[in-house]
C-alpha cells in the first residue's frame, strides 16, 4: 500500500516534506533583524529601495552600479518587500526563505527529470535545503541576490533539460532568458553554460547518439549506459571518381570531436551573455573599489589562497563547524598550500579515470571546481578568503557526487534501501539542528560579529561591526576598543581609521580623531569620506581655510554627496561668502530637494540681502516640506510687507 501511493503521490509528498522540514529549520530567520553588514546599503539607508517598486526605481535598478555590482532584478525584489513589509525585518527574512525553499523543490524537480533517480535526487535537494553553509544565503537580507540568481539558475537547467529532450528555437530562448535573469540576479551565473556542457555529457547522455533506456528510478544514467548493438549490414561500395578521391575526407557528425564542437557551439550566445555580464560586474566593482590591487594580494598569494580555499570548503561541506560571517585573509603555511594542490590534482586525476564508468564524478567534481571559480580569489574581491555564500550552487555538484557515490558504494548491501534511508534521515536531523543554530546567530549585530570572533581569529571586520554597532548605542567607548582592534590586525583601511576617528571626536579627543583622519587620507586619498569627515572637524575647531580645501576635494570625488554641499555653504555662510553659500546650497537641493533646513537657510542669506521675494519664495517652501519648522514661519512673517 505504502509503494502504491510512493508511486502515485511521491513527487508532491517529497516536496512537502522538504518545505516542511526547510521551514522549520530556517525558522529563527523570523524573529532575525537587519544587520549592519551591507543590509543598510541594500535597504535600511537606500532611499530607492524605500521608495518600493516605482517607475523612477526600475530606472534606478537598471542603471546604478551602486554596491560594486549591476544586479537589477535583486534592487527590485527589495523595492518589492519595502512595498510590502516596509523595513519590518521579518518580512524581508521570510521572502528569502521561500525563495531557498522554492530552489530546493525546482532542484529536486529538474535532478528527477534529468535522472529519473526520485530518491537520489530527493536526497540531493534536501542536503541543498538543509545544509547550514547556505544559512548565510538564505538569513542575510543583502544577500537576496543568492537566492534569486539561484533560483533562474535551477528554472534554466529545467528549461535547458526541455531543450535537451526536443531541441528548438523557443525552448532555447526560453533557457537563454533564464541565464539572462540569473546574471541580473548575480553575475556568479557566468559558468552556467558550463555546467550545461556538464550535464551534456551527464546525465543527459548528449555526447553520444540516444540510446534505449529503462524506465523506473534503476534507470541507467550516463555514457556507460546499456551499449548499443549494432546490425550487420551489407553496404554496397561505390567507385569513387578522381576528383572525390582528391577531396578531404568528410568529418564524421557522431565522432566524439564532431560532437562535442557542435554541442559548444551551440551555447556560444549563452557564452557571450556570459562575457558581457563578466564585463559589466569587473566595471561595476572597480568603480565601486571592491576589486582589490594587485599589489596589495601578489598574485601568487591569491593562486595558494585559492587552493586553500577549494579544500576548505570542501571540509565545510562535511564538517560544517565554525562558519562565521567573515574569514580574514591570512598567510598559508607551505604544507597547507602544498598538500591542497596535491589533493585537488589527484581528485581530478581520479575523477577522469573514472569517468566512463561513473561519469557522476567528473560532472559532481568539475561543476564544483568550475562554479567555485570566480568567487575563489584569483581576482579579488573585498577583504574575505572565502565566504560561506559562495558554496550555494557550487555545493549542487558535491551532493551529487557524494550522493550517487553512496548508491553505487552499497549496491552489495542487504537491504539498501533501508540502510541508506536510515543514513540520510540522521544526516538531515544532523544538518537541521545545526541549520537552526546557525541561523539564530544572525539575529542581531553583537550575536553575529561576537560568534564570528570565536570562529575565526584575526576577524577584524566583526570587530568593524562591533565598533558601528556600539558607536550607534551611544558607547563611542567601547566602539573605539573595536575600531582599535580592527586597526590592529588590518591597519591599511580607511574605513577603520574613519569610523575610529568619529568615536573619538564624540569622546572630545580631537586631536586622536584628527590624526586618524589624516592617517586615512594619507592611506587613500581619493576617498571622499575621509576629507569630508576631516573638513568637519577642522570647520568645528575654526580652521575655516583647510576646512574648505578638504570640503572641495570631498565634492570633487564624490559630487553627489548633498550633506558635504550643506556643510560646506554653511561654513563659507559662517565667513560670509554669502554668494558662494547660495551656490553650494542650490547645488545640495538639486542632490534632494526635499531639505527644508536648506531652504530655510537660504532664505535667511537672501533675507539679509535685501531679496524679500526670494527669501519669503524659500521660507515658503521649507513650509511646505515641514509645516512644524516655526522659525521659517516667523521668517516668512517679518520678510512680508
């Protein structure tokens, strides 16, 4: 009775069982709020996001390359949840969490439907939906782009797998539209056409001519698959003339060279939507300054760290202990370094060995090793050597390889089915419990950056986070002992010397906070914030001269900024540079031009110029944005006649 409804129902019963148990894993994400890494830039303190899902913001999405990166469907899915959760976390958090939910059931979907193995592919997109390395994925709201790209990444395979069964214009398109949504989502999809060759050769058999095939979930999978018998056939042998004699001989179109070509060839537009969007993120990251230089990671460092790093993530995989938010860039002893290349050469020795007879390790190894490759470090970006995030489609090919290596390892076992369904249920209760855990670390600031100093040593940007989040409680204190400490480990970013300098300026150390600003410059000096922040506190100490040239280099590098604008008019007012005033001041309401402070201010300048319809124009309008502001209405009132 149980096998008769597993055959009928088993599909929607597997589906429901991984949402179920997804749900309640994920369910600290709930009650998480936002942090202060990234999710300000993303939604607490973007404006455009705010603003929800708007025409002006769907020009915005399309054409910013703000946060280092061109990403537009991920600006719109958070314009989306502004409009409708506002800046309640939860919503936001939820969001996310059906979307991983929506790609584990896509992947047990697609795997199915490629392999005909319910089980196995079962298997695989519950280790997808319950492994706490994809916690950071799913429970950090600025890193919606994962889940979203992942979710066109899995509708793609699904589209191409159409594709693959009846080849054709529309079915191509179709795949083609999904890749492009997956790059807008996150440009890490570039290797997708890749894995499409992958899946070429296993399992959809494409390398070789169709072959019969059994039906149920024993169905053969791969190029081992039953061999073809060939008929003898008599073949009558024409003469050739001279002239055909002479010719080239023609390429054989089943010859594995013939095959293969013409499989890459035909994903060559899927290749170029790759290459452009690969231009377009390498733009957009050094604009934003996330690439790093050369001189300050040698190549040869980012080579080791990468070989590094494809073991480590390997070791997460199986023992996921001590994921943190961050893992500082560190130095690799020799025998780390050495012994990571050895391992990952004689993997890929192995898996190409092997590869006739169990072409799931080839598919498994190279889909991990290739997915990975971008994100590894060889070109830099940010401060990390790795990150938990990065292994979220990456991880797809490892339980692959992991899970059809168990099936075929224990295919002598007594009562496998049995054996194997008791194995991964405890390794799912393992993975649940530990998912749980991890997603409650991501509660608030002081949970997640305190267990990220526990996780890994040096982590100077928890200390960074630490430092924000205590200078934002009013403890400027014990935000300096951070800043400190994050200066310590990493004493070349300004971002540290910066924020450091602004909790001592609270403190009333100026002196301290000015040598840290200028230690900043001295680091960078083509960061706007370190002259802004500089030029301010030089305009409170009365050195109105240095004041403005660091208030001028400020706008010079950043000309958007509509706050340096005010300060500046306000220090050149405070002068009397009355008219040089009104300029910046003008200047910062194109930037916004819903301040009414500046309309106020401006309406004094004129006021005392003798401008009465100009001031009483301006007194009128910081009405009109703020009907409270009593001294632009007793401003209005004496400018009238």
């Amino acid at each position: 009775m149980m096998q008769s409804f597993l055959s009928r129902y088993g599909k929607l019963f597997i589906c429901l069982l991984i949402a179920a148990t997804t749900a309640i894993a994920y369910l600290p994400v709930r009650d998480n709020g936002f942090v202060n890494y990234d999710d300000e830039e993303y939604v607490v303190k973007n404006g455009n996001v705010q603003g929800g899902l708007t025409l002006e913001g769907l020009q915005w999405a399309f054409t910013t390359l703000d946060v280092g990166n061109w990403h537009p469907l991920t600006w719109l899915s958070h314009m989306m949840d502004c409009s409708l959760f506002g800046l309640n976390p939860a919503g936001h958090h939820l969001t996310s969490l059906f979307l991983h939910i929506l790609n584990a059931l896509l992947l047990f979907l697609v795997l199915n439907r490629m392999t005909h193995a319910l089980w196995r592919s079962a298997f695989v997109a519950a280790l997808f939906a319950l492994h706490p390395l994809h916690v950071e994925s799913v429970a950090w709201i600025a890193e919606r782009k994962d889940v979203l790209s992942g979710l066109f990444w899995i509708l793609s395979m699904g589209a191409y797998v159409l594709y693959a069964e009846r080849p054709g214009i529309r079915r191509y398109s179709l795949v083609f539209a999904m890749l492009a949504f997956a790059l807008m989502a996150k440009p890490m999809a570039v290797t997708l056409p890749f894995v499409f060759l992958l899946l070429d050769y296993w399992p959809l058999g494409r390398f070789r001519t169709p072959r019969p095939s059994e039906a149920g979930d024993e169905k053969p999978e791969g190029p081992e698959s039953v061999p073809v018998r060939k008929k003898k056939t008599r073949q009558i042998k024409a003469e050739r003339t001279p002239s055909e004699k002479r010719a080239s001989p023609q390429r054989d179109p089943g010859a594995p060279g013939a095959i293969f070509r013409r499989l890459v060839s035909e994903k060559i537009p899927l290749f170029l939507l790759s290459l452009l969007s690969s231009a377009a993120t390498y733009i957009a990251q050094q604009k934003g300054g996330a690439v790093a230089l050369l001189e300050a990671y040698p190549l040869a460092d980012r080579l080791q760290n990468a070989a590094v790093s494809y073991i480590r993530y390997l070791l997460k995989v199986f023992y996921p202990a001590d994921l943190s938010v961050f893992y500082p860039y560190v130095a690799h002893p020799f025998w780390q370094i050495a012994g990571s290349v050895l391992l990952l050469l004689l993997a890929v020795f192995l898996v190409v060995r092997l590869a006739r007879r169990l072409p799931y390790l080839p598919v498994g190894w190279f889909w991990y090793l290739g997915t990975l490759f971008p994100v590894i470090g060889i070109v830099k970006v940010g401060l990390q050597s790795m990150a938990d995030r990065y292994t979220y489609l990456p991880s797809i090919g490892l339980f692959v390889l992991i899970v059809w290596g168990l099936h075929d390892l224990t295919r002598n076992v007594r009562k496998r089915a049995l054996v194997l369904g008791a194995f991964a249920a405890a390794v799912l209760v393992l993975l649940s419990a530990a998912t749980w855990r991890q997603a409650r670390l991501w509660k608030d600031d002081p949970t997640l950056y305190e267990h990220a100093l526990e996780a890994a040593a040096g982590n100077h940007v928890a200390h960074f986070g630490l430092g924000l989040y205590y200078d934002r409680q009013g403890d400027p204190g014990k935000a300096v002992d951070h800043y400190a400490q994050a200066i310590r480990i990493l004493p070349t970013q300004p971002d540290y010397l910066n924020n450091m300098g602004n909790s001592l300026a609270k403190l009333g150390r100026t002196e301290e906070a000015a040598a840290r600003y200028r230690e900043a410059i001295a680091l960078q000096d083509d960061n706007a914030l370190s002259h802004f922040n500089y030029a301010w506190l030089l305009a409170v100490q009365g050195k109105y001269d240095e004041a403005e040239r660091h208030f001028r280099k400020a706008l010079d590098l950043n000309p958007e900024d509509s706050v340096a604008c005010i300060m500046l008019a306000d220090m050149l007012s405070r002068q009397g540079k009355l008219d040089e005033a009104l300029h910046y001041y003008a200047r910062s309401l194109q930037i916004d031009p819903n301040r009414a402070d500046v309309h106020f201010a401006m309406g004094k300048i004129l006021a005392f110029q003798g401008k009465k319809g100009e001031a009483a124009e301006n007194f009128r309008k910081a009405l009109r944005l703020d009907p409270d502001h009593g001294r632009a209405r007793q401003a209005l009132e004496r400018v009238l006649p």
